[in-house]
C-alpha cells in the first residue's frame, strides 16, 4: 500500500506518519509538503533514512509538480492534511489560505482522478459548522449540522469540503471527510494556544488570554485523531463524512491556569488582550457516528495528554527553540505586542 501524505512536516501529518510507520510497517508513505512556516524537517530526522518513507518538497498548488508525483510514484490512497490552519493569520491575510486550502484540494483531487486511487481523504475540522452558544451545553456538532464557518481560516476548509463531496457525486471520485476538535500533542506548531502558552510560562513571558478566556474548544490528543483516520481509510464508507472529537470540553482560561499549575509558574503571568475577530465561542462534537460505525473512540485523558504534552516540549526545546528564534519573532510581535 501506497500512501500519499501532504502537510506531513505540519503537526498532525508528522504524528500521523509516525503512527502509521509504526502501525503498518509495510506501507509506503509519501510526505508532500510546502514547507511553509509551519513545515518542519528536522522533525523526520528519525526516519528520514527508512527505505519506506519519502520527502517531496512541493507546493499541492503546482499542478505539474503534483501529477509529476502522482505519474512517479502512483499512490494507491491519499491524505490531505496540507493547509494554511492558523486562524488568527487568516484573519490578517485571507488569501493564502483560499489559495492552498481550496484550489489546493481541488489540484490533489484532479491528480486523483487523473491517475486512479482507491480514497482521497480530506483532513476537515469542526470549525466548518461554525459555532455554539455556552448557554445550551447539550448542543453538539452533528454531521448534519448545517456549515456555518466564521473565519477565513474555517470558510476555506468549509468551501474544500464542499468540493471533495462534488468530486464525490460529479466524477465518482471514492473520498471520506474528517471532521476533528483541537488537537493537541507533540509537535505542534508554538502559534497556537498549548504550545504557545508552554512555552510562555517556560520562559516566564506573559501568557495572552483572548477576551475573558471563557471560550471552549473540546480537545483530542493527537494520536487518537490520527487513529481515526487509519480506521476511516480502511473501514470508512466512501463519500461519508465523520466527526471526530474528544469528549473533553474546557475554557481557555482553565487550560492556561491547569499549565501554570502543572509548570509551577504563576497565574499572575495571565495576561488578558484583545478578543480574536468573530471568536467563536464554543466547539463540541458529537462522534456517535464514527463510534457506532468503526468502533472508534478517544482513549487519552486529558489529564494524562497534557502531561505528555508538556514534558515533550521540555525534552525537546531545540525543536521549538529553533523556530521561536526565527520568523516567528515578528510574527510574535505583530500579533500580540501592543495587542
Ligand atoms: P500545521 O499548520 O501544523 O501544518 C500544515 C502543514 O502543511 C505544514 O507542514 C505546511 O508546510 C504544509 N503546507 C502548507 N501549505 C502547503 C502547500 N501549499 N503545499 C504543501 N504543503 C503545504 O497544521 P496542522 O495543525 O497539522 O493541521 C493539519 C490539517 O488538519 C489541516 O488541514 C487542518 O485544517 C486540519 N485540522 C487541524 C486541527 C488542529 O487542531 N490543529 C484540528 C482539526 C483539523
Ligand atoms: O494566544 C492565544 N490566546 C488565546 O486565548 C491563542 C493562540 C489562542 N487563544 C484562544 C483562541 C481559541 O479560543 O485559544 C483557543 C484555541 O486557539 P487556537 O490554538 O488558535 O485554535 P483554534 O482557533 O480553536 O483552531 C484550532 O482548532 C481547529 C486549529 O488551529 C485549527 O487548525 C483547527 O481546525
């Protein structure tokens, strides 16, 4: 079996090449990436050299580079996690983010159908449906929920889910959507809210909460997302869709407290800043459907994810410190000095 993994050097396409390596050591895998800003090669460093693993550095954009692959090396299954998925940067610079996160999509798919293969799987989110209110707890994102994303960031993911599901009906091409919460875990890019605030409090900077920090977001660590999408490719219907979530719903502010306490830091390093535009206030996923139907469902606490989380970034500081000591400065200062 042939896989070809694009976004495979961002955070959940890297966990999920180490999972399947590991998983299924007789398949092949193929990571195609950009390696934009939040691309990172040293994190292959470990099997860079496995006969069954390859890097291709390539924009999912560029037509010719992408049939070239598909003509070259003939992937039976595809998993498309590349995209632009910061969304606090497409609130500043939307076009990035239609520009990979759509045409890209439709590019892998005209490859898709070009050169045969037996699933095209689309890496989607929850953020798709929009949100919900705090007051009515008992409010879930179904598979039904009509789409309703509020940012440019989800808007591009939405509009690429709509295209895989006309892909589907128009030319029959065989896919599956995912749809996860946040996930958390190893190597995940510092821009975003756990690793962002660890590495805050490790160095004793200020740790910016958005608004009152009473936003939920329902939390997965990231290897039982990346379970669920091997389950999904082997044992997913095509043209079905299927949430994915982590039964763990949790307010910022209680996040950023419970790594303060975990770190030893003060809570007197919280900072409150200026709200994100059209924050959305709540995410929860019902995923009865992928229990029901593949048996799936999350196993990690979050007490214990967290744990490993953060003594992940403790054991591998050249990892992100190599990152915060680049670009990542002016973006730093962009977002959040005089915030
Ligand atoms: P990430 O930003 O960490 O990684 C994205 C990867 O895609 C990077 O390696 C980057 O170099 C690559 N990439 C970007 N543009 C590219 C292009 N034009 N061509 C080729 N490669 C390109 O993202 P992530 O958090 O790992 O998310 C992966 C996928 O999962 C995304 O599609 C995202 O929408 C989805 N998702 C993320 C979460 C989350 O909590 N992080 C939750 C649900 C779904
Ligand atoms: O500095 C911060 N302060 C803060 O209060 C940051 C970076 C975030 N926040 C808040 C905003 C959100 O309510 O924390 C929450 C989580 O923020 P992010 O980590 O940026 O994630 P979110 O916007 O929820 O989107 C994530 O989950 C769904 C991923 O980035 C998406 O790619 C995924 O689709």
């Amino acid at each position: 079996m042939k896989l070809l993994i694009t976004g495979g050097a961002g955070f959940i396409g890297s966990n999920f090449i180490f999972y399947m390596l590991k998983k299924h050591p007789e398949y092949y895998m193929i990571c195609l990436d950009k390696l934009t800003y939040a691309g990172n090669l040293s994190t292959f460093a470990s099997v860079m050299d496995s006969p069954n693993f390859r890097f291709v550095k390539a924009d999912v954009c560029d037509r010719m580079a992408v049939y070239r692959l598909f003509e070259e090396e003939q992937p039976d299954m595809v998993v498309h996690f590349a995209a632009e998925s910061h969304v606090d940067r497409s609130i500043e610079a939307p076009d990035i983010f239609l520009q990979t996160n759509i045409i890209g999509t439709a590019v892998l798919m005209d490859a898709c159908r070009k050169y045969g293969i037996t699933r095209f799987h689309q890496v989607s989110t929850d953020e798709v449906y929009g949100d919900l209110p705090l007051d009515r707890p008992n409010l879930l994102f179904t598979e039904e929920t009509p789409l309703h994303a509020s940012s440019p960031y989800s808007a591009s993911k939405a509009s690429a889910d709509l295209l895989v599901l006309a892909y589907h009906r128009t030319y029959a091409l065989p896919v599956t959507i995912s749809r996860c919460s946040n996930n958390y875990g190893p190597y995940q890019f510092p821009e975003k809210l756990i690793p962002l605030m660890i590495i805050n409090a490790l160095k004793g900077k200020s740790l910016p909460v958005y608004g009152k920090g009473f936003n939920i977001r329902d939390w997965i660590y990231v290897e039982e997302h990346c379970k669920a999408i091997d389950l999904i490719l082997h044992e997913g219907k095509n043209g079905e869709v299927y949430n994915i979530g982590g039964d763990n719903e949790m307010r910022n502010i209680d996040i950023v407290k419970l790594i303060c306490k975990l770190l030893g830091k003060p809570e007197s390093l919280i900072t409150y800043v200026a709200d994100r535009k059209g924050h959305d206030m709540r995410y929860a996923v019902d995923f009865t459907k992928i229990r029901n139907e593949l048996g799936w469902k999350p196993e990690m606490k979050f007490e214990d994810g967290i744990q490993n989380t953060i003594h992940w970034y403790l054991d591998n500081k050249t990892w992100w410190e190599e990152i915060i000591g680049g670009e990542y400065q002016n973006y730093y200062e962009k977002m959040y000095v005089c915030r």
